[in-house]
C-alpha cells in the first residue's frame, strides 16, 4: 500500500499501467521498460488520456529516445 507523494517502482513497464495509475493517484512514479513496442505503445497511451490530464515531460521523451 502507498501514500500520497510515495515513490511507486515498476521494473516491467509494459504499457504503463502503474505509472499511469500511480499519477492520477498523486504518486511519484518510476519505471523500466527493456521492449521498444511496449515503451512506444504506452508512452503514447500516457499523453493521450486527457482525462487525467496527463502529459510526457520533455525528460520523458528524452529518457526513451
């Protein structure tokens, strides 16, 4: 269980699940992807889900690129 403001660590990102979840519940978030697909398929998942009002950092594009 985590609090508001804790650091959530996923080492298997896959589609960016907890790193989404993880923003809309006021977590700092912190995740690995080894998969290129998996990092693009999420990535874009992430900036697209308005309803959140998530969107990619610069240094989060950097990190993939």
């Amino acid at each position: 269980m985590t609090r508001e403001g804790d650091l959530v660590v996923d080492p298997f990102a896959d589609s960016l699940t907890t790193a989404v979840a993880s923003e809309k519940l006021g977590r700092s978030w912190l995740v690995t992807e080894c998969m290129w697909k998996y990092v693009m398929g999420g990535s874009t998942r992430f900036a697209e889900d308005s309803r959140a009002g998530l969107r990619l950092s610069p240094d989060f594009l950097r990190a993939v690129a």
